[in-house]
C-alpha cells in the first residue's frame, strides 16, 4: 500500500492521570482483557516491520494510550532505531505522540525535537478549566505539571500542539481558552467532544456535552478563528481547516469528517489490532501483527462490514442541505441508538452552526485562494 498509518498503544490502557472523561478507561472495562500492560520489544520490532515493507511512500506511526509515555524513553529510542532498520522501501517516516505530558523531562524533551516528533500534549485550558477532569490517582489537579512540560517542549523546539476535549462546562469558555493559548504560542489547536460511555445514555455525565453547547461552541469558536484570520492571525483549528479542505474539493484529512470510517490500524501493546480507538473491544479485533499480515487484518474487517456499516447515514442526512460538509459525522457519534447506527448525536448542533458560518466560511476560502493564485 502506497500510505499506512499505524496508531500503536505501548501500554495499553495504562495511565497516569485519572481524567474523569477518558473514552479509553470505559472501553477496556468492557472486554475480556482490560489492560495488555507494555508492549515487548519483540512486538515493536513485528509491528513496525510489517508496517514498513507494507508501506511504499509514506509510513507515520502515532503513538497513543493510555498514556504512552509509561512504556519509556528508551522504548521509543529503540522504534526510532527499528523504523531506519526496517524502511525497506525508503519511505517518508514520521512519528507522533500523544501525551499528557507528566512524565516529559528535558530528556524526553530533546529526544522529541531530535528525532522531530509531532508531540500533541492533551491541555484542557487555563488551569480552572483543566483540572476539573484532568486530575492524578489522588485526584490533585495537573494543570501546572502539564504546562511546565509543554514550556519545557517548546523551549527545545519540539512541534507542539494542543488537543482539548470539549465537556458541557469546557465549551462555555471557549474564549478565554483560546486567548491562552494563543498568549502561550499554542497555535495548533485541536477540539474533540467527549464521549458518554459506551452503551449508556448520552448526556447524563456531569461532563457530558449536549447538541444545544456544542453548536454554541462551534459558532463562537468560528468567529473567534475568523476573525484572526480575516486579521492575518490565523490559527490552526483542525475541524475549520478540514472544512476549507473540502470547498477546494480536497478530502477531509480529519476520519469523522470523512462520512465513512478509514482503513484504520490500531495496535494494542499484545498486537492486537482493531479498526478504530473509539472500537478497541472484543467483536472488532482485527488480528494480531504477531500472527498475522494486513490482508488478513483487512478480510477480517471487511468480514465484520465495519467500514460499510460507517457508509450508511440516516436516510434523511442525504436531503439535508448540509450534508456534503457533514457527511453524517463520526460513526461513534452515530451509534448509540438501540437501532444501531443513525442520525448523529450532534445533528442539531451542524443545522445551527452551517447556517450561520458558511456564507463567512466560503468568503474565507475565496480570499485564501486569491493569496495562494493571485488571482481575484
């Protein structure tokens, strides 16, 4: 295959916070083997192996949790070593890392911006707004431990971004959060609605996220990232950026905006591999890349109809005047129903937001494209 993408989990569910939200945390209490503790050596070696002579152009292996940071400084030395031993077809290799940065050290830190690590430190804004979900085993809040690593990145000129899960209280502030960051020189901005666990009722934790704020969220997040780039100070905002990907006729590079799920590989530390994270359970395991190859991982999914099943949105998203940019949203966030996969959670808060951004959005877009040619 031409691309490949690998998100590999080098200690399972293992982590250092105890973040009140965690997807991951729900997910692997609800299959027979919760934790596969730190991925081996020997599993490294297989994964990345078969991942680089399957890959022909370009290979990025991210590296998430859990908190992937517990498996060591030295295991991700020895991926680095493994990734230039096995690029059999000399492809483009890169890595990323997802973190919350406790354990982030001038070693780490160094090693990140050597070996040229996108690193995505999860920060949940100023430190009122962050330590009301991402609080340690003794439940103290980390905002400061978090925040001294991302200053600690930044000054060894590692790429940093911020992921921020948006919670029902979170999106109130969204202002105030994004004056921070950009006061921190965090420009590279991603936002991600939090999920009620799985199979439960959605709306009903004390940090659930309903329609009705997250539209109020998008609309204010769209002004605020409008009006810096109508200014000259454009931030990066992932889901706006994919948006203007998607008027230039170009794919989201975003998999929930895609309207069907990727060929996604997601790599327990036992080797396990599964179709999505938001799916790390039991019915959906793939394989192993112990035992076996990507094309018994993809009969495999192709068997349990993963991806066709992501294909069908609600009969009535295809007349919606907003579905060429919603597509029907992620699956997760389409299956929660007792019938299975339909009209998405959030399908009220896309009917508020498009409405009231395209007609700005599209003018944006217009002005890009005249910088970019030079032509009015």
């Amino acid at each position: 295959m031409r691309h490949l993408t690998l998100m590999l989990k080098p200690a399972s569910g293992m982590c250092n916070l105890r973040c009140r939200y965690c997807f991951y945390a729900d997910e692997t209490q609800k299959r027979s083997v919760p934790s596969y503790g730190l991925m081996s050596p020997e599993t490294l070696e297989q994964v990345l192996r078969k991942a680089l002579e399957a890959a022909e152009e370009r290979c990025t292996i991210c590296f998430q949790g859990g908190e992937p940071t517990l498996a060591g400084l030295d295991f991700f030395r020895r991926a680095v070593e493994l990734g230039a031993r096995w690029n059999v077809h000399g492809c483009a290799l890169s890595f990323s890392l997802q973190t919350n940065g406790l354990l982030l050290d001038d070693d780490w830190c160094r090693f990140l911006a050597e070996q040229h690590f996108l690193v995505g430190v999860s920060l949940d804004g100023a430190k009122d707004l962050h330590d009301a979900n991402r609080v340690d085993p003794q439940g103290r809040g980390t905002f400061n431990r978090v925040f001294r690593s991302i200053q600690r990145l930044q000054r060894h000129g590692a790429e940093v971004n911020v992921l921020t899960v948006l919670t029902g209280g979170l999106c109130r502030s969204f202002r105030k959060i994004y004056r921070f960051y950009v006061k921190n020189g965090l420009t590279y901005q991603q936002y991600i609605p939090c999920l009620d666990p799985l199979g439960e009722p959605r709306g009903e934790q004390p940090w659930s996220l309903n329609p009705r704020r997250f539209g109020q969220y998008l609309c204010t997040a769209f002004d605020v990232w409008y009006e810096a780039a109508l200014a000259g100070r454009r931030t990066y905002h992932r889901y706006f950026e994919n948006l203007l990907r998607m008027l230039d006729g170009q794919p989201p590079e975003a998999c929930g905006m895609l309207g069907v799920c990727g060929m996604q590989y997601v790599v327990e530390a036992d080797g396990s591999v599964y179709p999505c994270d938001f799916y790390m359970l039991d019915a959906y395991r793939l394989g192993n890349l112990n035992t076996d190859s990507f094309q018994d991982l993809d009969a495999r999914r192709t068997e349990l109809g993963f991806v066709e099943a992501s294909a069908q949105p609600d009969p009535a998203c295809r007349a919606c005047t907003w579905f060429p940019l919603c597509r029907g949203g992620c699956r997760r966030d389409r299956d929660y129903g007792p019938d299975g996969i339909g009209r998405n959670y959030y399908c009220e808060s896309y009917r508020t937001f498009f409405p009231y951004a395209y007609p700005r959005l599209e003018r944006l877009y217009r002005l890009l494209t005249e910088r970019w040619t030079g032509e009015p």
